[in-house]
C-alpha cells in the first residue's frame, strides 16, 4: 500500500481547439458548476488548431468561480520562466488564487524550434527545467530584485512581482528517472499522464520521488500526485481502478480527458464512490 493520506481530487482535461472558443468556455463552466477540483489544459503553442493555453486560462478564470486552473504541461521551451512566473502570479490574483503550475521540458523539437524555441537534448531539457524552477520561485518572491546565473536561464537584477494570491505549486511532467529525480529533489507535484506512463508503472515511478524526496528530507505526503486518465469504461469499472490507484499507487488527483459528457459522472458518481471507499480503507 503507497497512501499518501492527501486529500483526493478530480478534474477534467480540456483539449484547447480553436474550433469551437465558446464551446470550450461552456465545458469549463459545466466542470465548475458540476463541482469539479480541477481542470487542466495542454499547452501545444505550434498546433495550428488550438487556442492559446494561457489566454485561454484568462477567459476560463473569469467565467468559473471555484475550479482550480493550470496548464497539462507548460511548454517550456516556448515560455521563458520569468514570464510565465508573471503570467502565473497574475492570473492567481485575478481568480483568487485558483491557479496552479503544470510544467514541461517540451517535446516535439522541430516544431519548437520552428517557433524559434531552442532544440534541447534530454539532458539540456532537465537541466533547464531545474534551472527554470529556481526562476520562478525567485519571481514569486518579495525580493527587491533577484540575480540568477544559470547555463539555460538567467537574472540579471530582474524585479520580481507580484507575488501570487497564493502558494503557487509546480507540478512536473515527468517520467524518466532524472525527472523523477526532479520531482523528489524540488517540485510540489508530479502530473504524469497514462498515455506515457501506464498503471503499472505508477508504483516504480512514485517509489524514484519518494527515494529522491528522501534524500532531501522532504516529508513525502506534501508531493501531490495527479493522473491524467483517459478510458472507456463502465462506472463501476472506474470506480474500482481510480480506488486501487489511489490505495495501492499513492495518486492523489485524477483529471479526466474524453467527451463533455462525462463532467456530471465523474462529479455525481465517480468522485463520490472513490473518496468512500479511500476513506473507509484510511479508516481501517
């Protein structure tokens, strides 16, 4: 058993097509009245057919009252951390401290860099990911002005502010034993998705950051853990694997992709049953 005893929390993946703008802004407000914790959205600046993740962020945190907001990763490469610790702060205080900090090294290297990005090798892309959450956490700061010297990413008696409506968490995309590494060593949360890190590996996965958190005397529960899932399955079926994910692999958050459709299942149906069971085996 990996329970980390951290509240459990559920959200919805919103997939930013350019299609459709007012139509995404009605999943969100349907995620926000059904009750939903979270709602995450991917962050592909070179996809011609989505939104951008961050303008789309604003216009969703001025129609919502309650969801927590962040990015299914940042795109790094494409959003320099100086920046993104403004755009991140900003937006916290204009929801009321609603938003959170998902974070990548990116990928696909050829579109980055036909965007102008810098093309990284897989070790450049942690160390600038590392380097990238020093910045940020110095913007956050009440500091007069913050220096930072770096190989990737730098301050140069920079004026940081303002300071978000609250503790802002970085939740890393992370799935190779370096990042793992990464979310041990510094990170407030770790935010893999099925697609790249299937079930059975969560429990490897969570062992590297506990080992690595270990190392730096970190209490291991203050890690959040949260699983991007996709699936068709029946409710029950749901029900029992998001359960044993939570008992048996220490995943603390489940944020959903598929159709609109789904927000009240998950919310009246999925959510409830999952939180009974996990308490009552806390209990036990």
């Amino acid at each position: 058993m990996t329970d980390y005893g951290r509240a459990l929390e559920f959200g919805y993946f919103l997939e930013p097509k350019a299609a459709d703008p007012a139509g995404l802004l009605e999943v969100a407000r349907a995620a926000d009245k059904a009750g939903l914790d979270l709602l995450g959205i991917q962050d592909h600046p070179y996809q011609p057919a989505f939104l951008d993740t961050w303008t789309l962020l604003s216009a969703i945190g001025a129609v919502t009252d309650r969801i927590t907001l962040f990015p299914d990763v940042a795109n790094l490469p494409l959003r320099q951390p100086a920046v993104l610790a403004k755009s991140a702060a900003s937006l916290d205080l204009l929801t009321g401290g609603r938003i959170e900090l998902g974070l990548g090294t990116g990928a696909f290297w050829d579109a980055i860099a036909a965007m102008g990005g810098p093309r990284r090798t897989p070790g450049e892309s942690v160390a600038a990911l590392d380097e990238a959450i020093d910045v940020i956490r110095l913007w956050w700061t009440d500091q007069r002005s913050v220096k930072y010297d770096g190989i990737h990413h730098s301050l140069a008696g920079a004026h940081p502010g303002p300071r978000p409506a609250h503790d802002i968490g970085i939740w890393l995309g992370a799935y190779g034993p370096k990042m793992l590494d990464l979310v041990g060593n510094k990170a407030d949360g770790w935010l893999p998705s099925m697609s790249f890190l299937p079930p059975e590996k969560l429990r490897a996965a969570n062992q590297r950051i506990d080992e690595a958190a270990a190392r730096t005397g970190r209490d291991l529960g203050s890690i959040n853990r949260i699983y991007n899932v996709w699936g068709d399955h029946p409710t029950s079926e749901w029900i029992d694997l998001i359960a044993g994910w939570a008992i048996e692999n220490g995943m603390n958050g489940f944020v959903f992709g598929g159709p609109q459709t789904e927000i009240n299942r998950i919310a009246e149906e999925i959510a409830p049953a999952v939180r009974a069971i996990v308490e009552q085996e806390r209990s036990s």
